[in-house]
C-alpha cells in the first residue's frame, strides 16, 4: 500500500475545515482533520508545502516511521501547528491502514473496551432559566452529563454562552466568527466568582445528585482564584473544572491541588507528551483534554493517554466543533480502544457539515460510538467541499473594565 498522492482540501460548510486526504496505488482514501480553530491556513500551508510533497512514494502502513520522520526531519518540534499536521498524516495512515484490513479502526486499537463513549453536550442560558431549559433540552437530547456555562450579571459580552434564548440554541463559538478581526468581548474575574457558585449549587439542587456537571474556566484565573473556586465548588461534587489557570503556568496546579479535592481536567491546547509530563507524573491533574487532532494524531495521543494511566488518569478528549467530523471520528476509536477513557465532549455540528462529510457514528443513550464502517468510517465528498470557499474567522478576545487584554 504505497502513497500515491496527498491534498489538503479546505471547505466550510457552516465553518472552516482543513482535511488531509491521502490517496494510495491500491485506489484507497484516507482522512486526517487538519484544522486549527481560527489559524486554519497555517496548517493547510505547513502541509501543502512542507510534508505533502514527502508523502508520494512511501509505504502507507509505516505510521510509526511516518510520524517519527516528520516529528524529527523538521528540526523544529512540536507546537499547534507542526502536531495538528502531524495528527492528519497519522490519522490518515491509521484510516488507511484500517480500510485496508476491512476493520473499524478500533478493532487495530486493541478492540473494544467498553459498549459506548460517555458524552457531555454544553449548557448555558443568560439566567437561571434558560440554564435550566438548556439543561433540559441537553437531557431530552439524550445527554447524560452537561457543562455548565453561565453569563455573570454585568458582564455583557461573554463567550461560551447561547446568544439567544430558545432550547435548542447554541452558544456563538460556531464558527470561530465569520469576521476580519476578533470579536471583542469583556471579562470580571470578581464578578464571575461571586456569581458561578450560587449557580453550580442550584443545578444541583434542581437536577439531583446523580447528572455528572462540568465547568470551563477558560483559563481565565490566576492559581489562587482557581484555588478558592475548586473549593467552594467541592460542596456540588462537579465531575471536573477545565483550564482553570493559563496553560503555560503548569506549576499553578500545584498550588490549587494542594486546595481542592475538586477534579482538575486541562490540555486542550497542549499538543504533545512533553506537554504533560510534570503533570501527569505528579498527579496534578484528572483528565487529559487534549485532541487527536492537536496533539499528533492518534499516535501522539495514545502515547499521552497510555502513561497517563499509569496514574489513574483519564481521557477527556476535546470535541468541540472546530474539531471536524473526521477529527471526531478518530477520536471515538480511540476512546472506545483504549482502558482509561473518561468522557467525551460532544457538540453535533451544523446540519450543512454533513453534506460534505458523511459519518457512521452514533450517538445513543448517552453514548457515543464510531460505528462498524471500515477505517474511521467518514468519507469527504470532494465537489460538496469545493461549494464551501474558506472564509477567514476568528476566536474572540477578552478585555477587563479598563481596555487590559485577558486570557479567557
Ligand atoms: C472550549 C472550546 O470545547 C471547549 O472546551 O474550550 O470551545 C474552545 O474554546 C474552542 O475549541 C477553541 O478553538
Ligand atoms: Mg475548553
């Protein structure tokens, strides 16, 4: 099976997705998600200049060899950019690979581990009602965890929560904004700290122990607040609070693990092992977050997942929209595959994203699953992406009272 021929399609059926498409001699296609939420081009640029033209010739079923080659040839490791190209040349192989032998690629992953992937969908509502009717509409869905994610009285651009009221409406993350510049939105750590708890504590006392909740901090805290919130939130038993210190301070989670019992998940952003590896050997964390796609693949994420097991620490893959179907897809055969799975975030994408991208997952009962198609089970129709021109989008920035730049 020998790499005949690569291309790096772009399309944006409802929002921006890169996808690496690898054809061999023995007329099979594979799919690898590319995209970088909000910095797309760079990476279809990094692949079509820079590793497309080294992939025609080679043997389709040397991964390993595949992904050491262009993680040490290039010099210059790791980073979002180098390891989400990475990710799609490695889950184009690994889908390969799986078609070639007529398995779902978990079957090559070890098989499965267990009958489903637990999800969690995002809640959020301007007030107290519409959380709770997005709550509702999340378990009508079949959702059996919900992220909480509420608008802090005074703040009046915020990210992460649904712009309109309505059950089935969703937050405007989607797409990173369709603009030339960012969106300027605002932020009050004070405010927001005052507010969250009173909120955790009444979805709790209104939907009972039993609904796994969660929480994204955004990485808008410094370690002390972030400390001072796990606690206060400990009394509402979350099953995890994300990014809640910027994630280049990795020392900070020593200082909130040293005050709360609160389950501590991070990663999105990170893209390799090495980005994990104080933290996960002095367990100051619960669950990895990061993506196939950002973290090089199915190889590179394997690789996180499997020593973060030596610690008893789980899965909690990235899954966002801006992770593409094909993204999702990978992710899924790996959760399935692997023993320390947590939790999988789930948000569907639009309806118009499946006209170009076909999949065979499913979401039932709670669960997820990646279906029994050979390989990852997507297919990517070339004329539908060619309909979607790229448009260029941004994620937003976060500014304080006073004009300063925030992390959010
Ligand atoms: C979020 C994302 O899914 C999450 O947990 O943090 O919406 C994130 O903001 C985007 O994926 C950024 O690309
Ligand atoms: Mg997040």
């Amino acid at each position: 099976m020998i790499i005949e021929s690569a291309e790096v399609i772009v399309t944006s059926p409802g929002r921006n997705f890169v996808t690496l498409r690898v054809v061999t001699d023995d007329g099979l296609t594979g799919l690898g998600d590319a995209t970088l939420n909000g910095r797309e081009l760079a990476v279809a640029a990094y692949l079509r200049d820079h590793v497309v033209p080294l992939l025609a010739g080679r043997d389709a079923h040397a991964i390993e060899d595949t992904w050491q080659t262009l993680y040490r040839s290039a010099y210059w490791r790791r980073g979002p950019v180098t390891m989400t190209a990475l990710a799609a040349v490695d889950v184009a192989l690994w889908d390969l690979k799986a078609q070639r032998a007529g398995l779902p690629l978990y079957q090559l992953l070890g098989g499965a581990s267990r009958t489903g992937l637990l999800a969690y969908g995002h809640a959020s509502g301007r007030d107290r009602s519409e959380l709770f009717d997005s709550i509702r509409h999340h378990r009508e869905r079949g959702f059996a965890a919900v992220r909480i994610q509420t608008a802090v009285p005074g703040i009046t651009r915020q990210y992460g929560i649904a712009a309109q009221a309505g059950a089935g409406s969703r937050y405007d993350y989607e797409p990173a904004r369709r603009t030339a510049r960012p969106a300027e939105e605002d932020w009050d750590t004070r405010a927001y700290l005052r507010h969250l708890p009173g909120v955790i504590e009444a979805v709790r006392a209104e939907f009972g122990p039993e609904l796994p909740l969660l929480h994204d901090v955004h990485h808008r805290l410094t370690p002390i607040q972030a400390a001072r919130l796990g606690r206060e939130l400990e009394p509402y038993d979350l099953f995890w609070l994300e990014d809640c210190t910027p994630a280049e301070n990795q020392e900070a989670l020593r200082l909130v693990r040293s005050h709360t019992t609160t389950p501590l998940a991070i990663g999105e952003v990170f893209n390799s092992i090495v980005d994990y590896q104080h933290l996960i050997a002095e367990q100051l964390i619960d669950y990895v977050r990061s993506s196939v796609t950002h973290a090089g693949g199915i190889t590179g994420l394997r690789r996180i997942l499997d020593y973060a097991g030596m610690y008893q620490i789980k899965s909690g893959m990235h899954g966002p929209t801006d992770v593409s179907p094909v993204g999702m897809a990978a992710a899924l055969h790996l959760g399935l595959a692997i023993h320390n799975f947590g939790i999988q975030e789930y948000m569907p994408h639009a309806e118009v994203t499946g006209e170009v991208f076909d999949t065979s997952f499913t979401f039932a009962d709670g669960l997820l699953h990646p279906g029994e198609r050979p390989g990852l089970g997507v297919t990517l129709d070339v004329a539908a992406a060619a309909k979607f021109a790229y448009e260029p989008a941004y994620l937003p920035l976060a500014r304080l009272r006073d004009g300063t730049v925030h992390d959010w």
